[in-house]
C-alpha cells in the first residue's frame, strides 16, 4: 500500500505496522496477487483491499461483504 492508504488501513486495522523508512503498511500476510488475495481473504477473518469493479461479483453472490471506507482522496481518474 502506498503511504497514505498504509496511514488510513494501519488507524482501522488491529495488526500490522509502518515501515519507518518507507511509510508503507507491513501487513500480517502480504500476497502479489488479486486471486491470492481474494482467495485468503474467501477463506479466512483477513481484510483485504481491491478495486471494487474487480470484486463486485463476489460482493453480489455473497462471498465477499464490501466495508464502508470512503476516504476523499481514494479515487481514480
């Protein structure tokens, strides 16, 4: 996560921690992928973070539930 996503996730989160020399949120589990990601948080308490277009059908069928985080600044363009 980039640093000001990490500041945002680490005030919410209950594990975790800043890198002091690069601000970026050390997650208790780190994948490299969406799948990856999905799938352990699918099968597990973990929280994760995804562009919502690419998890909607999981959120639709039931397998995902959507937490309500809206932060000005998380948009795209």
């Amino acid at each position: 996560m980039v640093p000001r996503v990490a500041k945002a996730f680490l005030e919410l989160a209950k594990a975790g921690a800043i890198d002091p020399d690069t601000g970026d949120y050390l997650p208790p589990i780190k994948v490299d992928s969406l799948r990856t990601a999905r799938e352990v948080v699918m099968a597990s308490d973990a929280v994760g973070t995804a562009p919502l277009a690419l998890i909607a059908p999981d959120i639709k069928a039931g397998r995902l539930a959507g937490l309500p985080v809206r932060l000005p600044w998380m948009k795209t363009s």
